[in-house]
C-alpha cells in the first residue's frame, strides 16, 4: 500500500491568521514584573512576548548576536535585553545598546524579527507574516454584552493537531459515543446534515440537538448556532432547553506545531443567573478529558488525504475543503488569498447582514 499522504503540503499559509499563544493572565504571572519576557510557540516558531513602553509585543526569541533566548532576559524600562551579552532590544525589535562597545556604531542588521501581537478577549493573539494583512482576530459573539458573565479558563494542551481539535469539536456524531450521559444521550447517534454557509470568513450552521435527554443540567444542550472563523476558532452559542438560557462557548486551537495544540476556552453565560464558575468549568474539563485520549490516539495526528468520509462527516469534509483552498490560494498571492477566504458560498436560506464586508 502506498504511504499516507498528508492533506495539506504546506501549512505556511497558517502564518497568515492570527492565533492565541497565551492567556493575559498567563503573560501577565510569567514574572514578577507583570511584564515578561514570557516564551510561547506558534507554528514550530519561537517567539517572546514582553510589555514594552505599555503594549504586549511579540518577538522571534533570539537575539541576532549570539542567538541566546531573549525570553531568558529582562524587561527594562521599555527594552528587551538579552541575557548573554546584554544587548538591548526595543518593541521594534531593533537593537539601541550594546554594552561590550558601545560608542560603536550599530548595525541596521541588528533587529530582531517582530510580529503583529493584539490583545483581545483576555488572551494574547500573534500572527508571524502580516504581509497579506487581509486576517482579523476570531469572532467571539457575546464579548461585548454586559449581560453575559464571561469566564477565560486555563489553556489545555493536546498532543494533536490543530485541524483534528477543530473536527472534534464541530462533531455531531462523536457525541453518543464518546459523551454518552455526559453531553449526550447514546440512543441519539444519527445527527442530521446540516446546509453550512460560508461567510465572512467563517463557516455558519445550526444543529438543534435532540430534546428530552437525560443529561446533567451543566450540560449546554439546546439549539448549537457555530460561527466557525477559519482556521481554528469555533463561537458555539447555545440556547440552552434548560431554562432557556443563553450560554456561549468560544473555544480556538494555538498550532504549537503540526503534533501538538495549546487550547483557549472562553465560556458566557446569562449573569443574571448568579450561579458559580466552578461547577462549569469542572463540567467543560470533564467533556475535554473524555475526548483528549480519543483524539490524541488519531494517527498520524495530520489529517491524512486517504481518510473515509461518509455523509455525516460533513462539516469535516467542509472543513478539509475549504483549508485546501486556503493552501493553495496562499501560493498564488494576497488577492487569490483574500478571495478564497471571504467569498461567500451559501447552502441554507438565511441571511447575514455582514456577509460581504470583509471582502469590501
């Protein structure tokens, strides 16, 4: 038999979006300053992150002199000096000090490669080629409704890739199996086909889940409406049959690398309610546990072009479509890029009142 092929050759193209590498609170404790240097991976690319002259900046984490980890060394005042030589670095990433000589002039080659880095839902967002400038942060629904109680957990990591969290978490059909009591009723294994519309780079769908199932009231059972911003980030908000509440989850995968994925969950719900964080959150950690060794058993951990799809796989098969797309426009420059992103493709009859703004 010939060896599996990898469904995607060449997975640059992630470079163009923007992803989460850490939580603010997670930047925020990596030293006592408050201000890093803290030292994350997106796409097999170190990268430090430190609070220089009031913002979160993110940095390639070697200093272009002796290639030491900038995210060893020390914020001062609005620099970032290394820990070898003491080389000074501001947010730029251009070198302003070099203590062993410092009457000698300085190389314009001494500058550190920068990155675009935002703040935004509480988490610290990062992409490495801002050179097509065409990508926004994820979509998140409720971020800005003051009636929502909104709750950043703590990331989880997964020896998985990106991609397969993003299956998971959009599966109908693993509910019965892998969450029966838990999120799901085994008798319910047959999901439907739902039309899927592509807009403003997202997927939209809706699945109204089974009612009547003996679950826990924790469990956010109820009519599923996903905004699925490319490439990993998933808006789940549901209308929950449980006292018809509205409760969102935002969760969004960090490509680490193509084997491994740091996970952002960000979950809302109705604050009027007043019930404690606790017992969701311990909700949500048992839903990851039972799908983690799942997904982490699926080898190769990339999604592999000879897979078996049938008619429920759906969303997946989508999905797949539409990264391909995004691979091979990537090669063909910013416009074919930005079209294969936000050209709307619409199955279902509804209608979005944003669907061509991006593109415009």
């Amino acid at each position: 038999m010939p060896e599996p092929r990898p469904l995607f050759k060449d997975e640059s193209f992630l470079r163009h979006f923007w992803h989460p590498v850490a939580t603010l609170d997670e930047f925020e404790s990596a030293n006592a300053s408050g201000n890093g240097p803290m030292p994350v991976e997106l796409l097999e690319q170190k990268v430090v992150l430190a609070r220089l002259g009031g913002k979160i900046v993110a940095m390639k984490d070697q200093c272009v002199h002796r290639c030491a980890k900038l995210s060893g060394g020390k914020v001062k005042g609005d620099q970032l000096q290394c820990p070898y030589h003491g080389w000074m670095f501001n947010a730029e990433g251009k070198c302003t000090h070099m203590p062993a000589c410092p009457t000698q002039k300085i190389s314009s080659r001494a500058k550190v490669d920068n990155y675009d880095c935002e703040i935004k839902y509480g988490l610290v967002w990062v992409r490495l080629d801002s050179s097509y400038g065409v990508t926004e942060i994820p979509y998140f629904s409720v971020a800005d409704n003051p009636n929502m109680r909104i709750v950043v957990q703590e990331p989880y990591w997964w020896e998985a890739s990106a991609p397969r969290r993003w299956e998971n978490f959009t599966d109908f059909s693993h509910f019965a199996f892998v969450h029966p009591g838990t999120l799901f009723d085994p008798n319910n294994a047959e999901p439907p086909i739902v039309p899927m519309d592509r807009v403003n780079g997202q997927f939209r769908f809706i699945y109204d889940t089974p009612a009547g199932m003996d679950v826990p009231d924790e469990a956010p059972i109820g009519s599923f409406t996903y905004h699925c911003s490319m490439p990993f980030a998933i808006n789940l908000a549901v209308q929950k049959y449980v006292g018809n509440t509205l409760h969102v989850l935002f969760n969004v995968s960090c490509p680490v690398s193509s084997k491994r994925t740091k996970n952002f969950l960000i979950f809302a719900r109705d604050a009027s309610i007043g019930d404690p964080d606790y017992p969701h959150i311990a909700f949500n950690n048992l839903v990851f546990a039972e799908d983690q060794p799942v997904i982490e058993s699926q080898w190769p951990e990339e999604i592999m072009e000879d897979e078996i799809s049938v008619v429920t796989d759906k969303v997946s098969m989508q999905y797949r479509k539409w990264m391909k797309e995004l691979e091979l426009a990537s090669e063909q420059g910013k416009d074919a890029f930005k079209k294969a992103l936000y050209n709307s493709v619409i199955e279902s009859d509804r209608t979005y009142p944003d669907m061509m703004v991006a593109a415009e």
